[in-house]
C-alpha cells in the first residue's frame, strides 16, 4: 500500500460531538486535543512523514468570547505538554499561522517547542493556529513586495517554486491528501496553495472519535485514486 508522505487535516466536529453526549463545546475541545496524540502515533506507525493539523483559524475569532477563550487555554496547555511528548516519541513540531495576535507567553511556547524539538528526526508534526489561507498568501506577497523593493528578488525570478518559499509551510512538501473529518465538504480557507494536487477524503467521523481505523480507512481510499498531473499518470 503507498502510504502519502504529507497528510493534512481539518480537525472538524468537536463541539457537535460533545453535544450529542450532552456535554458543553469546550468538552468536545479537550476530547478534541488529547485524540492528537493518538492521531499522531497511528500516522507515524502507518509511515506517514508530515501531518499537518488545523487547529484554530482566523475566522475562529468570530466564536463566542468564552469559546475562543477556552480554545486558547486548551492549545497554549497542549503546546506546553507536547514539549514532553515531541521529545518522546522523537517528533518535530512546527506552528503556522500569523502568531502575533497570540499572547506573548502562548508565542514563547510555541518558540520553545520548535526549538526543543528541531532536531527530532520523526514525524513531522506541524499545527496550524491562527492560520487563514488568504492571509498566509497576502502575508506572503507583501514580504515578496519588499525583496524586489530592496533588491533581493527580481521580478523575473518570481515563479511558484520562489512564491512557495514565503509562504508559511516553506519548509514541507504539499500534502498528498487533506482529510476532513464530521461531514464537511469545504476547504475553510485552508492551505489553498498547498492543496492543489492534493486527494481530498471526507468522513462522517467527528474528530474526538477519528482513531487509528478512520486514519487507515482514508489511506485506502487514497489507494484507490487514480492521481494524474496535467494528464498523467503520478507514476508515469
């Protein structure tokens, strides 16, 4: 079975899920959180080198004021103990996103935890907060704008190899297969440039219940596309 090298996934259906069990939305959030790790030991074990997870975007804002709140708390927390468990199962984490709008000790976490885990040689894990697509490329094209002006780059040099380069995921290969997990069938102004070529898979299963199984399920449907580039054949 060809296991995809970059998988990313929306991270969809956590508050429908806790109140389906009765429970408050922030349940769902913390269910929602702990499930990373589970996620992220199964796509290591499957061979998977890059994962890429949208956890908050910037149209999350718009939630309630408690909501947000407590989303905030809950992934400044997780960011604090994956410090420990990056270490541990020899992962490398990143975070995208435009992190100015976070807090100063949220981005002093966050700026620990690349740096702890930098020399990991495991799964690529790279979480995307405050991260928006449109914004990821308008960020983009106004660094762009300021090398031509200061003479670092043409504007003949400029192509989509040199464009990918200021964007936020710079450093990983676009993903092979983006998952969205409770029903969805959107992207939610996520990694539009990335996804490109990209297979999209769409499951039913809300994510505080999207385990090793589900993973293994989107795999095989990827198994079974035929993916072409520009009329041929991936493999031609």
């Amino acid at each position: 079975m060809k296991i995809p090298k970059h998988v990313a996934i929306i991270l969809d259906g956590n508050g429908r899920w806790a109140k389906s069990k009765g429970m408050p939305r922030n349940y769902g959030h913390t269910v929602g959180a702990k499930n990373v790790e589970t996620v992220c030991q199964a796509a290591d074990e499957l061979g998977i080198e890059y994962l890429t997870l949208y956890a908050f975007s910037t149209e999350n804002w718009n939630r309630p004021d408690s909501e947000v709140a407590a989303l905030m708390k809950l992934l400044e927390s997780y960011l604090k103990n994956c410090i420990r468990t990056a270490n541990k199962n020899n992962m490398r984490v990143r975070v995208i996103g435009e992190l100015s709008r976070l807090s100063e000790s949220f981005q002093k976490k966050i700026q620990e935890l690349e740096e702890v885990s930098a020399a990991n040689t495991g799964l690529n894990l790279t979480i995307a907060i405050n991260y928006g697509s449109r914004d990821e490329m308008l960020r983009a094209m106004k660094h762009m704008f300021t090398d031509i002006k200061n003479g670092r780059i043409t504007e003949e040099e400029i192509n989509e190899k040199a464009f990918s380069g200021y964007l936020d995921t710079r450093e990983l290969p676009d993903p092979d297969l983006l998952i969205r997990t409770s029903g969805e069938q959107r992207l939610s102004n996520y990694l539009l440039w990335q996804l490109a070529y990209s297979e999209f898979y769409f499951t039913d299963v809300p994510w505080p219940d999207f385990h090793k199984k589900e993973l293994e399920l989107a795999v095989e449907a990827y198994n079974k596309r035929d993916r072409r580039f520009g009329g041929l054949k991936e493999e031609e």
